[in-house]
C-alpha cells in the first residue's frame, strides 16, 4: 500500500519542531519527567486530542489492505463494524482459513508499524488472520508487556484459539517478558495459546546503542508526521524515555528478564546476525569523535567495544 506524503499546516510544522526540540533537551539532560507534567497540560486542556492519540494503541486486524481496530464479531473473528455494505463480497473472498488462529506482529522501539507493511500483505494473501500489536514504545518494555498480555485476553475473548508472534527488535522483549510473567503462567486459559515466538534481532543482552535513542525517537516523530495522521500529543504519549535504559546491557530490567526460565511448552526461534566488524570501528570512531567535539553528551555515548 502507497502512502502518500501528508500535507503540513505552518502552525503543525511549528509545534512539532518545538516539540522535537523539547524532546532533544529533555533527553540529553535526562529530564523526561517534564514530558509528564506537560502531557497533564495536555490532558486538561486538550483531552480530545490526547484520547486520539492514545487510540492508536492496542491490537489492529490487517483486512483489505488496510489495518482497522480489532473487534469481537458473533461468530469470534475480528473484523470492522465500520465496513460499508459495498466491501462484503470482497471480505468474503479474504475468509480466514483458520478464523480461530491469527498471526500477530509486534514491532520495537520507536517503530510506528511501518516495518510489517511488505509482510502482512504476503500473510493476508495467505488467508491467515493478521494482528498488529501497537503500544509506546517508548515506555518500559515490562509496561507494554502488561498492555501485550490485556490484548492478548481481548482476543481469546473474540475467539482467537491459537497465536503465532512474529516481532522485531524490542517486540521481542515485549513478548518474552508477557510470555513469561507470572500472570501468564497462572492463568493460561485467560489468554491463545501461543503456537511459537519468532524473534527477530531481539537485544536480549540489551544494546550500547541504546543511549542514542534521541536519534530514533525523533525519527519515528517524523516519520509519524509525514507518513500517517499524526495528533499533536503523539510523542508524548508514547512514554517518557524508559525503554532506553531498559535496553543497556546490564539493566536491572535486563537481569531480571533473563533470570526467567523460558515457558518449555512455546517453541521460540530467534533470527539474528553479527555487525561486521568494519562497521562497528566506524561507528566506534565516530561516536569517539563525537564525544571529543561535544564534552557534555560524554555520558549519553558508549563506545562500540564488540559487535
């Protein structure tokens, strides 16, 4: 599916520079709690637009195309009740094989989703039932974990039986963290059974790169607002920055997820590759040259000792 560039007003443009130049500042000088007191700001006096921006949040169904809202039919496959009559002939012809099994992807730090717009076609095509998970990414992993596991209920509750993850990068914490809590264990016939987790290069030692997460944030804020309809309070509802320290090697967050023994019931399968070692002395050299030029950003750099 195409996506056609958006067209900016001058008062949106100047609030998201504003905003990105926030989001610069608060981060480098690890005061991210100033993006709490500011969404409160927002939440007061502009609670319509916060309420949008957090709808983009939880499970969407891959149907005609397109992603819509996950939502329980009579007969337990998700679907849109906003489809017009016209479409029926056309969703008929897309009939899940298996209505009660889904394929659901979940994506990594600061990743609107874009990333499964070449794979859910492929999959639809196949007539699977596509779920895409979608939370702030840019939260603690535990936390989305939480939000993982509500919509993971949601769906057994529509009907769905079964579940094959397929995620990306930090998903893959995301969905390991779920699969493993306690209250996934304590209550398995709350949630689908998960038939296997694909996770591709998922940092389950955590990554040095981490601390650039300034870089990727304010990619996905552009990304956001040039490629899909972006609401004002977007990046700040996506979490105040946890999921960096989250993702250092050695994290508290880290030690304990890795401390948990793997569910021996759920297949898992990790897709993963080594940076060549040319690349990691360039980025060694340049986050080094970095440091040089700008002193202050000293202790938000890591070198690349081993890739």
């Amino acid at each position: 599916m195409q996506l056609k560039p958006k067209r900016i007003s001058f008062a949106t443009s100047f609030y998201w520079a504003f905003l990105l130049t926030l989001l610069l500042f608060s981060q480098l000088q690890g005061q991210d709690a100033k993006k709490d007191k500011i969404l409160q700001w927002l939440k007061e006096n502009y609670p319509d637009q916060v309420a949008a921006s957090l709808s983009r949040f939880g499970l969407f169904n891959y149907i005609n195309d397109e992603w819509k809202p996950f939502k329980q039919s009579a007969s337990g496959i998700s679907n849109s009740s906003n489809s017009p009559p016209e479409n029926a002939s056309k969703e008929a012809a897309n009939t899940n094989k298996s209505p009660h099994h889904a394929i659901l992807l979940v994506h990594g730090l600061d990743e609107i989703g874009t990333i499964w717009d070449t794979l859910a076609p492929k999959l639809a095509g196949r007539q699977e039932q596509v779920l895409r998970f979608e939370y702030p990414n840019d939260q603690s992993p535990g936390d989305s974990a939480e939000l993982l596991l509500a919509c993971l209920e949601s769906a057994k509750q529509a009907g769905i039986q079964k579940i094959f993850i397929i995620t990306h990068s930090m998903g893959g914490l995301v969905s390991r963290d779920a699969i493993t809590s306690q209250e996934f264990l304590k209550a398995p016939g709350h949630f689908p059974a998960i038939t296997r987790l694909v996770t591709v290069a998922p940092p389950n030692q955590g990554s040095e790169f981490a601390r650039l997460r300034i870089i990727s944030e304010t990619r996905e804020q552009l990304v956001r607002l040039f490629k899909r309809k972006a609401e004002l309070p977007d990046a700040l509802v996506d979490g105040t920055g946890q999921a960096g320290p989250d993702l250092i090697p050695g994290s508290p967050y880290l030690t304990e997820l890795n401390s948990r023994k793997l569910p021996s019931h759920i297949p898992i399968t990790i897709i993963a590759a080594r940076m060549e070692e040319k690349g990691g002395i360039r980025i060694n050299k340049l986050m080094q040259k970095t440091k040089k030029s700008y002193p202050k950003l000293s202790k938000h750099l890591a070198s690349v000792h081993e890739c």
